[in-house]
C-alpha cells in the first residue's frame, strides 16, 4: 500500500488497483488539489477544506457518516466523535474512519478534538490499527498533547501527523494551527526526513510505534 499526503488532513490511500481519498479540499484553504481518482472518497464533516468531492475523478463511493461499509473488498468502519469545544452538545460532529484493506488497517481520524474514550475504541471492534492519521496542529482538532494521548489508545504501529501549520496555507487558517515540530517534541520523536510517500506493508511495520512524516504534494 502506499499513503500521499495532499496536505491538511487530505490523503490518498492506494493498494492494488483501489483508492481511497480522505477528506478533499477546495481552494479557499489555499492550497488547490489535484484531480484524483477514487474509489471511495471519505468526508469528517462538512466544511470547504474537507468535503470537495467535486475534485474527485471517476464514480466514487462518498462516506459521509457512522456505519459499516464495504466498498471494492475495502471493510470501512466510521464512527461520531467531535470537534474540541466546551462541551459535546455545542461540538461539531466529526467522522473518524478506519479502513480494513485484509493485511493493513489505517485510520483517519479528520478533524477529531475531543478524546474518545476507551470503551469507545473498543466498541469500534477494529482490532489492531496498523497506520494512523492525526491531526496535530490544535485550534479545534487535537493539539500536540491531546494528539499524543490519542495515540496511546489506539497504540498504532505507525502515525502519520496532519492538519498542521504548513506552507500554502491561507492566513487565517495557518494562524490558528501550530507546526508539527511541537508535536514531534511532545511525542518525543526527532524530526524525520519528510518522504513524498509512504509505502506501507506487514513485513515493514514497526515493532514500536514510529513517526512519519509526509511531503504534501501539490
């Protein structure tokens, strides 16, 4: 399987001859997407930097909510969590999905602010997440600390950070996110060389949980 990174929480899945593309964003983000073919195309919440499947080539399958999908012999599981607000009942409703490809399982956990809990993880019945993607950046997703204790319940054998400040972004949105170099130090993590993908199999994975991080292809 190999992961792209389109930037923000944007990311193209793709093993054997099936797509899948999470959260696609328009131009008022500030970056500009290029046309992508999928299959399955996965939407956290419906906001311009997450939810332009008009960007996407070909017939995909749009998730957009909680359920149990299966889509080209992809299982998808996606569950309600939240944004980061003062309580639940003012929070935004936010998607995470989790994507059984057979001998890899990744998560994508859009723009998740509140942490689950543990019965929540395990109400989910997805077993093992091998790859997970991690807003990091705060503002109303994950800031580093809260990013790191979400790894710690999923214990992933890989994270691939998102959602942070990055080049490209439009002022007011870069504003509000912190860059990933405040996360990997929470983590504590040294920085690794960025990589224009990655390429994800059982034999390569890690026996500890490690960090990647990604180039956003433009």
């Amino acid at each position: 399987m190999d992961i792209t990174w389109y930037g923000l929480s944007c990311f193209r899945l793709r093993e054997g001859g099936s797509v899948v593309l999470c959260d696609p964003y328009d131009r008022s983000v500030g970056l500009t997407l290029p046309k992508v073919r999928a299959d399955i195309v996965t939407v956290s919440h419906d906001r311009p930097g997450h939810n332009a499947i008009d960007r996407v080539q070909g017939e995909p399958k749009v998730l957009r909510g909680p359920g149990e999908y299966e889509v080209k012999n992809i299982f998808v599981t996606g569950a309600t969590t939240y944004h980061r607000k003062a309580t639940r009942a003012a929070s935004e409703r936010n998607v995470i999905f989790f994507f059984d490809f057979g001998d890899l399982t990744v998560g994508h956990l859009g723009d998740i602010g509140e942490l689950p809990t543990q019965a929540e993880i395990e109400e989910l019945n997805i077993g093992d997440v091998d790859v997970l993607l991690v807003p990091v950046g705060g503002g109303e997703t994950l800031d580093p600390t809260r990013a790191v204790e979400v790894i710690g319940l999923f214990e992933p054998k890989v994270v691939i950070p998102m959602h942070y400040r990055q080049g490209g972004l439009n002022d007011e949105l870069a504003g509000g996110l912190e860059p990933v170099d405040k996360f990997l130090k929470e983590f504590g993590a040294a920085a690794p060389d960025a990589q224009e993908m990655y390429k994800a199999s059982r034999s390569s994975l890690p026996e500890e949980t490690q960090v990647v991080l990604l180039q956003p292809i433009q």
